[in-house]
C-alpha cells in the first residue's frame, strides 16, 4: 500500500574520527561519509576504515538496493 513504512533494518556502520561512515546504498562492502556525492566521492572499504582505527556501530537503515540488509 502507499502509505507502508520503508523497512529499516539493523546495519553496520563505521564511526571514525566523530564522522559516521555508511554503507553505500548499491555498492558493496564500500562506505561513504555525509556528502558523498556532492561534497566528496571518498569511498573506503571496511578493512580500510577498521586499520584507520574507525569503531563499529549499528543503526538502523533503510534496505539496500537488491534487499541485502545489514549483511555488508
């Protein structure tokens, strides 16, 4: 119906340096910071955001393209 509510699921996310570090929505294994797109185009893998000393987290994202969710 139109006026479901998108599906969020749990989501692993980088934190590093007070920035949050998303997974891209159609990429894999590829995250983004805010302004990916307009700002900037950096994009950086998860095994390069964890040697950069980035933490792990979990919020609560809209499903990604092709329905993988949460499993980066």
């Amino acid at each position: 119906m139109y006026y479901d509510r998108a599906e969020k699921v749990s989501t692993i996310v980088y934190q590093l340096n007070d920035i949050t570090y998303l997974p891209h929505y159609k990429k894999v294994n590829c995250f983004v910071r805010p302004g990916y797109g307009r700002q900037h185009f950096e994009e950086m893998s998860a095994a390069q955001l964890i040697f950069a000393g980035a933490k792990t987290s979990t919020e609560y994202l809209f499903t990604r393209v092709g329905g993988e969710h949460g499993s980066i």
